[in-house]
C-alpha cells in the first residue's frame, strides 16, 4: 500500500511536470472511482488549469483554477501514471516489483489497460492515468473549505512536523490498551504512516507492535518518534519502497526497499541479532518483528 514517502514522491514528480498545465478532457472509465459522478468531473476540470500540488498524509490535493480542489486517494491498490512523449512517471503501488525497469508490469500492461479508473489529458499531450486494482481508490473534488474540513477531521500531525514529538506521542499513548501497532497506524492520530513504515519504526525503537500502547515509556517514547522522522525522510531521498525495481524518467529509482529491516521478510534472519523474524496480524494487518530485538 503507497504511504507517505510513495505518495510525497508522486507528489512532486506531479507538480514538477503538471503544473501550469490546462486539463483538455476527462474520460471516467469505471463511474464508482469518481465520487461526484463522472458528468460531473468532465465538466468541473476541462479547461481547468492546474496550479498547485499538495498532500496531506497519503491524501493528494490537486488544486485548480475556481475554488476546485481534487483529491486523490489511492488506498490498497491505487496508482498514478504520467507520460508524454519520452517522460514516464509512475508511483502508487507496484504489481510486480520483481521485473526491474518494466513499467508496463508494474502497472498491468499497456496504458489504458484493464485497470485504468479514469484518464485526464493535459495541454502539450501529456496523458495521467489513474490505475486501480481493487477498486478502492477515489477521486473527489470539492471546494477550499471542504477540502479543509476533510483534512482537519481526518489527518492528525505528519511524522516530519514539530508537532510529531516524543510528548505527543507520549500522549496519544496514555493509558490506551490498543496496541501499538494500531495506534499508530490510525490517520487521525498521524497522517501518513501505514504497515511498511510503522513496522519499521517499531523496530528501530526496540518496541514489539503488539504491546499495548500505554505501556510505551518516555524513553521509548523519545526514541520512537526520532526514528520514524529518520526513517520518512530517508524513505522519501529513496522515493519509497513499492516501486522498487521502477526507473523514472530522470533514471531515479525507489529502492528503499533494501533497506527494510523487517518488512516482508517474515522468517529470514534479522540482521541485527541472527534470529528469525516473525509474522503475525495485528489489528487484522500482517505485522513483521524481531522478538529478540524488540520488547
């Protein structure tokens, strides 16, 4: 699933090639990814121009001319795809991270292909698709102050803000008995970490995800949230993890993905103690630690 760092990445490739870039045609190809219906898209983005890029936790907002605002939010599955001519931008969720440097297997085939939701054309030719495998993803569009009302009510501090200290999350854990894994994962409390990062994060700090997270004491607490900053920012130099094997126009690659410790690697050695690294759902997610390492 894209986190912050996939989506962030995606973000500014986005406003480096997108804005100041008139919107010529819209073609909602599956109706449900279109939450104001597709008439309705069609007429409030042709000939709209783009002006601006923004994110908040994994929530893309496009900003357009008139109070319009589209927010993209790929969830599981979603992808974005850019081209025009020999620029190729991708981000989101890989299909097959195992074939390096093959966009088309990364996104299901040849664009449009079987999983394309929604196609927006750009002034010069330039063609944004919105690939979705499960269908989970949205496109919405509103205006400024729902915009804010969305963000406000939904996305708490982001792990690089002031805000995200040792104190908050102190406080977001006093005497909670959810666990830790859970809490953290839960949007509202921060905004942008999913199952990649706070696997991570956890196991930098030595914290097992299933304790309860009242149980988090102020050293920990301090060490948890200097991790997960040292973490985002390092997964975002490496633009990320799920396009792993994906090279963008510029020859870029996101290859965080070598430098998980734990993520996706239930049952290998972990390279910090030798012991086996262990798989199990938490809070209904597949959570991946070391229970020599983490307490």
């Amino acid at each position: 699933m894209p986190e912050l760092p996939e989506v962030e990445t995606i973000r500014r490739d986005l406003k480096e090639h997108l804005v100041g870039r008139k919107v010529v045609s819209v073609d909602i190809i599956f109706p449900k990814t279109a939450k104001n219906g597709a008439a309705f898209f069609v007429k409030a983005l042709t000939g709209r121009t783009l002006k601006e890029v923004s994110r908040r936790g994994k929530l893309l907002i496009l900003k357009f001319a008139s109070d319009t605002y589209l927010l993209i939010h790929l969830k599981m599955t979603g992808q974005l795809i850019y081209l025009e001519k020999e620029k190729k931008i991708a981000g989101g969720h890989s299909l097959s991270a195992k074939k390096q440097g093959d966009l088309a297997t990364a996104v299901g085939g040849e664009l449009p292909n079987k999983h394309t939701r929604a196609v927006f054309d750009f002034q010069g030719g330039g063609r944004l698709f919105f690939n979705d495998l499960r269908k989970f993803g949205y496109l919405k569009i509103v205006d400024q102050k729902e915009m804010e009302r969305v963000v406000a009510e939904n996305y708490g501090p982001e792990p690089l803000e002031k805000e995200l200290d040792a104190a908050y999350i102190k406080r977001i854990c006093a005497g909670k008995k959810t666990r830790i894994k859970s809490l953290l994962l839960d949007q509202k409390l921060i905004a942008g970490l999913g199952n990649i990062y706070v696997d991570e994060a956890l196991f930098a700090a030595g914290v097992l995800p299933g304790r309860q997270a009242g149980t988090l004491t102020s050293e920990e607490a301090v060490k948890l949230a200097k991790v997960i900053k040292v973490i985002i920012k390092k997964a975002i130099e490496y633009r990320g993890t799920t396009f792993s094997d994906y090279r963008d126009s510029k020859g870029n690659k996101g290859n965080f993905s070598r430098l998980l410790q734990v993520y996706g690697r239930g049952k290998e050695k972990c390279l910090q103690c030798g012991g086996a690294i262990k798989k199990e759902k938490i809070g209904g997610r597949g959570s991946h630690y070391c229970s020599n390492c983490q307490k």
